[in-house]
C-alpha cells in the first residue's frame, strides 16, 4: 500500500489538475508542451511494435502499449527503433471494461527487461474491449515532463472463446451436415494450417483423407432430380423449407444432398437459398438436433460453476450461443456483461449475459423460456 500511495502522490504533483482534463488551450487544438505541462502522446501511424502492441509517439520517441491476459506492458523507443531505459519510470493505468462505468486503477512499474508492467490477470475478460487511461512520470527520454494517452485495445480472445466463434461462423459439420455440437462437443481438424470442425470423430478421416474437398468448412451440396426411390422421404418431409409450398406441387421435387443429409424442395428456384444457408434448412427440416425432425438436443451442464447454479459454458455450447444471440432478461448481447454463462430453467438451458440474470430466470423460468421461444430459439434441454 505504501508503494501505490507513493506513485499516485508523486502522479499527483507532476499532473496538478485533473487526471485526463484537457486545458482550453489544448482544446482550440494546440499541442505545443510548456516547461512543467504533461506530454501528450499521439497515435502514430496504424503500425504494430516489436511486441504486437500499438505504436505513439511523443517529443520524438515511441511508445508501445503490449495488452495481453496476463496484464499490460509499455515499451519506449528512439526515432531508430532502439529501447530506451524505464528503470526510472512509473505510472498508473486506470482501466474501463466497454460496457460498465467503473475504473479499475494499477500502478505500471519497470520490470527490469526494458518495460512498465502491470502484471493484472485480465482472461476473465478476453474478448472484450478496454479503455485505459496511462499517466507517466520518470521517462528521461521526454525531457522529465509527465506523460498521458489514452489507449482503446481489444484483450486477446481465449482458447475457447476463438473456437466458440469459429464453430458458430461454421455452423454445420462439411461431411455428415448435421449442426456442429448436435454429437457433443466439435472435433476440430487441421486442414493445411486452419481448424475445420466436424460433428464426431467418425467424421475426421473424411476430412483427412480429402483436405482440399473440406477446406472451406462447409459441406458438399448436390442437386439431382429425385427418384421413386425417395417417395417415402418425400412424404415424411412433406413441405418445401424455402417456400412452405406441398412437395410436388411445382412438378417432380427437386433432391439436394448437404453432406449425406437429403433437403427436398419444390422446384429448382429454391436451391439457392438453401445453397446460402444450408444450416438454416437442416435445421428447419431436421429439427436442431443430432437427426430426426423433432429430437431433443441437448447439452451438459458444466462441473465448473461461477455461483452456485451459474455455469461455465463450453464449445459444446457454441450452436445455442449462436442460435439465441442476445440475453432473454437485459436483451443485451451474450458477450456484452463477461458472458455468456449458462442456468438452469425448468430442466432447459438458458444463456445470460452476466451472474445478475440468473435470479430472474430463477425465479420465473416459464417466462423466459416463454420468451425465447417466442423468438424462435428452441432452447436445449440440460442434463
């Protein structure tokens, strides 16, 4: 506590005024630095760092902000590119999550290998975008004058929060067609360098044995005249997806093969859009799940808990993430408050957006399962 006191007094000295004000002066848009005023730092050109952060520049150095999970780091620079030294560096970063008002404040100390760091754990927000405000002192380089920016970064995307994304771009396994999650949790194979999902691990040899046919990530779609052979399936299915119109109404219905599942459509103008959004026709023929029309899905509830009854979600998850898109209580993105996590209502799963939603769903489950479905998303049951 001594050390944060000592930094936020000698801040305090050096920027006498408020902390991001700006002057009237700097406000008609001059910039010129007065002996005992701030320095402020200007964007460079859009380049990245040596380190991957983003570049600034101030009194003829160059300043890197590097934000990663693991915290935040500055480097600076000569106009050559050399590090200049921050042994005698510090300062503060106050931190603003997008979406809440509150600031989170961390001194930036030297870490005796050329940078200031704040060594914070910021996974728990990975994904999202952060403001930070940077106050400077000690930087031999600037002529002893303090030094303030701010700086908008995005912290990196996880693991599974990159793959959640990719499966919910794919949406649909390339060789048996079903939705990716609909046999539990997606394979990812390599194809050349990038991930391609596929539904189970029966499907992986498909995709390994012909990488270049499943490179794109999306399934196979033929289009043939169907035969007296598909009769039984014609009936079963009954109604064109695209035009709600009976099959055979329009002349012989026309068969398309996504992957090894069979779409029929009342004529060949349909094929098309189902060519588009071939995962959107599955799912409206064959229901949302693993394969006949009208089977359950669904998904398990994780061991991990972050309150008791609010759970983690995982890649298994990805397709209902997808498919529901916006919290039922704040009708905020899923993503927008920490989330999604995952509840329990009357036996189905629910997304939210943050903790504070599960206490509404907990105590009126109908409703917003109500909703949801009042929306078209059919939520999966949770075993």
């Amino acid at each position: 506590m001594k050390t944060k006191f000592t930094i936020a007094a000698l801040i305090a000295i050096i920027f006498p005024t408020l902390a991001f004000a700006q002057t009237s002066h700097e406000a008609q848009g001059h910039s010129h630095t007065m002996p005992g005023q701030v320095t402020a730092v200007e964007r460079a050109q859009p380049l990245s760092g040596p380190h991957g952060g983003s570049l600034r520049q101030a009194e003829g150095v160059q300043l890197e902000t590097v934000v990663a999970t693991g915290g935040i780091a500055l480097f600076f620079y000569d106009r050559a590119g050399k590090t200049i030294s921050v042994d005698q560096g510090r300062g503060a970063a106050s931190v603003r999550v997008e979406g809440n008002a509150k600031r989170y404040r961390y001194d930036l100390l030297p870490d005796g290998k050329g940078a200031l760091v704040a060594p914070v754990n910021l996974s728990v927000i990975a994904g999202r975008q952060i403001e930070i405000d940077v106050q400077l002192v000690g930087i031999p380089a600037v002529g002893g004058q303090g030094v303030k920016f701010q700086e908008i970064a995005m912290v990196p995307a996880n693991e599974l929060q990159l793959a959640t994304a990719a499966i919910s771009r794919q949406k649909i396994c390339p060789v048996s067609g079903k939705p990716l999650g609909s046999m539990g949790d997606p394979v990812a194979v390599d194809v050349n360098g990038q991930q391609v999902f596929v539904c189970c691990a029966g499907c992986v040899a498909a995709v390994k044995s012909n990488p270049a046919k499943y490179a794109s990530g999306r399934p196979e779609i033929t289009v043939t005249t169907s035969t007296q052979a598909d009769a039984a399936l014609i009936a079963k299915q009954a109604k064109c997806p695209v035009m709600d119109e009976p099959l055979g109404s329009m002349g012989d219905p026309v068969k398309v093969m996504v992957g090894d599942k069979p779409i029929f459509l009342c004529c060949k103008g349909c094929v098309k859009k189902v060519q588009a959004e071939p995962a959107k026709y599955l799912a409206l023929v064959y229901g949302e799940g693993s394969g006949g029309k009208g089977e359950p899905t669904s998904v398990s509830a994780n061991s991990e808990q972050v309150r008791p009854g609010i759970f983690k979600v995982s890649v298994e998850d990805a397709p209902y993430i997808a498919a529901q898109k916006r919290c039922p209580v704040m009708d905020e993105p899923l993503d927008a408050m920490g989330g999604p996590y995952k509840v329990n209502a009357n036996g189905q799963a629910i997304y939210i957006c943050c903790p504070g939603c599960a206490k509404k769903i907990a105590a009126e489950p109908g409703k917003y399962l109500a909703i949801l479905a009042q929306q078209g998303v059919q939520s999966p049951v949770m075993k």
